[in-house]
C-alpha cells in the first residue's frame, strides 16, 4: 500500500509539471523575431517585433522617414502602448496620427506572421 501511494503522488507530480511545461506559451503568438511595414507620412516605416512567451516584448521601429526629433516621442510611446495592451488597437497621438497608424500597422504587419 505505501508503495501504491508513493507512486501515485510521483504520477501527480509528473502530472503537474507536464501541465506547466504546456502552459509556459499560453500567449496568442507564436515565439520568435518579426519584421512588418507600415506607410508613415513620409515614407515607409519598419519594425522589429519580438514575442516571447506567446507576448510581445518588444518592438523596435528600424527604418523611418519621419521628422527626426519631431517624431522620436511617437517613435518611443506607441509602442509601449503596443506592448502593454498586447495589441495594435491603441490611440493614436494627436498632432502624429499618420506616424502612429504607420507604427500600428506595421507591427500588425509583423504580428500576421506569429498569430496562433
């Protein structure tokens, strides 16, 4: 009877951890680099975006025409915004609508490739 029990917690165990190895991507994407474009109101604009975990966690604009200086906070808050609402449904900044749409739908652009 000990027996019985030790190998029943050790098959619960075993159990347990296969059912947490399974939900370590439980996020709506797949893992890995993507790379999407987006038409800013100066020209192209592209991004890098990086699911981890099924999350994106991070998206980096690697190619732009806009207005440097002008457009660098834009550049730097949509994404974030991006991230935290893990989706490309944000507001856009008022005064930079076309170069938050162009970073939005880029990302989305990237983000095809990786939905589950």
């Amino acid at each position: 009877m000990k027996n019985f029990k030790q190998l029943l917690v050790l098959a619960l165990v075993v159990t347990l951890l296969f059912a947490v190895g399974c939900q370590a991507n439980t996020g709506k994407y797949t893992d890995g680099v993507y790379t999407g474009s987006g038409e800013g109101k100066f020209g192209p604009m592209k991004v890098e975006v990086i699911v981890e975990k099924g999350k994106i966690s991070a998206i980096k604009v690697v190619e732009h025409s806009e207005t440097p200086g002008l457009s660098d906070s834009i550049i730097e808050k949509i994404p974030q915004e991006i991230i935290k609402a893990q989706s490309t449904e944000v507001s856009a900044i008022s005064g930079a609508t076309v170069t938050s749409e162009a970073i939005m739908q880029a990302v989305q652009d990237a983000i095809k490739g990786a939905s589950k």
